[in-house]
C-alpha cells in the first residue's frame, strides 16, 4: 500500500497563506521597474523590456530598481511576510515573466 505522500517525503507541504500577497509585491516591484525603465531607456527591446542604451541609463534604473527592492521588503515586513515565503514568490513571479 502507498503511504501517505507528506509523510513519505520530508518537508512542509501546506499551503502557505502569506504567499499570494508575496507574489503580488513581486509583481508589483517588476511592473514598477518596467514602467520606469520605459520612461528611461532609449536602447531596443530586449527578452525582458526595454534595454538601456548608455551607462547613465543603466545607473538610472539600477538606483530606481534598488529603491523598488527596498519598498517591496519594507512592505514585506511590514506584512509579516517570512524571507523564505518571499524568496519563492520572487521565484513565482519571475517564470511568470518568461
């Protein structure tokens, strides 16, 4: 007879209720960054969005990214979102954007 899957495998196998509104700051994070790169990149279109053209465009957006990263832990604590909850969503988030 089969034995029971969770207690076969070791690990924790219940749903995790704090993580639909982790994958959602993600995805915020990543529209936010792609809508400002927009509004800054002059370079073509690249797998992910807009490409920066110059190394000021780069900085541009890389000090815009930053600050979205910082906003989107903030509100993650903030939410009492655990780091390991975050890392997956982040993970989630990112197949959704291939």
């Amino acid at each position: 007879p089969r034995k029971d899957f969770a207690a076969e495998y070791p690990g924790n196998f219940a749903e995790d209720p704090l993580l639909p509104q982790a994958v959602t700051l993600w995805r915020f994070y990543y529209a936010q960054c792609e809508a400002y790169d927009r509004t800054v990149c002059t370079g073509g279109m690249g797998r992910d969005g807009v490409l920066p053209a110059t190394a000021h465009e780069t900085a541009l957006i890389g000090r815009h990214a930053r600050g979205q990263w910082y906003a989107t832990w903030e509100a993650a604590v903030a939410a009492g979102i655990p780091n390991d909850t975050m890392q997956r969503a982040r993970d989630i988030a990112l197949r959704e954007r291939r």
